[in-house]
C-alpha cells in the first residue's frame, strides 16, 4: 500500500472510532497498519520522525493509550528485555511468539473467542476483549539450537 493511502486510511479509522485526526496520529496508526514487526514505542518515534513530522516521545505514549483505549491496537507483551510491542487489531487475532528470538507472528482466527463465552459462564462477567498468545520456537530458532546440538 503506497504511503499516502495508508494515511488515508489511518485518518479514516481514526475518524470512524470518533478521534480527532492529526498527521502525527495518522503517522503513528500507518505504522501499525504496515508494520509486521509488532512495533515497541521506540520504532514507532522512529518511524515517524524518518516521515518528516515533529513529534514527541510523550505524544506517541498518549496517542497509543487513546488507541489502546479504544481497541483499535493492543500490547503484545512478549520481549525478552521487558519492551511492550504494539499491534493494530482491525481483525480479530492471536499471536504465535518465538520465546528465544521474540519473533511475533500473527495467526487471523478468531476462534480463540469461543473462551470468551465460556469464561462469562463460568465466572459470571460481562467480558469485554481477550487476547490469546502461543508461545514456543519459531522455525530458524528450531534450525539455530539443531545445529548447535
């Protein structure tokens, strides 16, 4: 998708969840909405900061709270060293995690769900979102500790 579509559409989700549009709020969104990587708040100031817009670290810790707020991105809580890592969350679904390199990859089944309804039963509340992680090895770990043994 070409950079000036992809501000585009990140001003139209901001605008359909009832947020006030900015270029910095636009870029901070086209990050997410491009990035496989499952950004930490550092490579999105970068990312940013290299598309020519001033912005403050402070800036990008506020716009994902009120992104994080509204359920348009969630933290993926999975590095090593303590970083949280963001991802836009348009559709439904859960994240397979390397436990040795922190590879995050995104798995689009919603069928995680299902435990949603079954917690409401059992517990009584009123669930409100769920996310679901897997952890393990990814493939090239998997190569990486063959080779080494």
């Amino acid at each position: 998708m070409h950079d000036q579509e992809v501000m585009v559409r990140a001003a139209h989700i901001l605008k359909e969840h009832g947020i006030k549009s900015t270029p910095q709020r636009q870029a901070i969104l086209s990050c997410l909405l491009t990035s496989t990587a499952h950004p930490t708040i550092d490579m999105i100031y970068d990312y940013v900061k290299k598309n020519g817009l001033g912005v403050s670290l402070a800036t990008v810790y506020n716009t994902l709270e009120l992104l994080l707020k509204t359920g348009i991105v969630i933290e993926v809580e999975n590095d090593n060293n303590g970083h949280v890592r963001y991802d836009y969350y348009g559709k439904p679904h859960y994240h397979v995690i390397c436990t040795r390199c922190n590879r995050i990859v995104d798995v689009f089944d919603d069928s995680f769900r299902q435990f949603e309804s079954a917690a409401k039963q059992a517990t009584g509340f009123k669930v409100e979102s769920s996310q679901y992680e897997v952890y393990g090895l990814c493939p090239d770990c998997q190569r990486t500790l063959g080779a080494d043994n």
